[in-house]
C-alpha cells in the first residue's frame, strides 16, 4: 500500500467512519438536529480542544489532528451561516 493509499484510508476513517453511520443518518447530523446553535457550536469547540489537546498520547497523532480538523470545519461552517443569516 502507498503512503498515498493510506492517508486515503485514514481521511475515510476520519470523514465518514462506517460505526457513525450504522442509522442511515451520520451521528453528528444527529448530535446537530438535537441541540440549538450555541451548543452545537460548543460541543464542536470541545471535540477540537479534546482532539488537539490528546494528539501527542494514544499513537495516532495525525488521526487526532485531523478529527480536530474535520470538527474545526463543522465550526467554521455553523459560523458562516451565522454570519450569512
């Protein structure tokens, strides 16, 4: 496997892992319709700090760094509906 296979792997791991999407319906799409704007927002805001904060500690450093990522995107999306509203 290339180092390109395996960073592939690793965003489909991050983006769309399969134990998120068992309902037909992602997790965070639930985790969204459930909550209203400013807890949404912290509940993305404590992923990225979790994520970030643990990156160095359980052997997948680049893994944590891109889940932060992918819920730092969910964040500046919310955001930037905010702003458009």
């Amino acid at each position: 496997m290339t180092d390109e296979q395996k960073l592939n792997d690793l965003l489909d791991a991050v983006n769309s892992p399969d134990h998120y999407n068992q309902t037909g319906m992602e997790t965070i799409h639930v985790i969204r319709n459930c909550m209203d704007t400013n807890e949404f927002q912290g509940y993305l805001k404590g992923n990225i700090i979790k994520y970030v904060a643990r990156h160095k500690h359980k052997g997948m450093p680049l893994k944590d760094i891109l889940k932060a990522q992918w819920y730092m995107g969910w964040l500046v999306e919310e955001l930037t509906e905010k702003e458009e509203r």
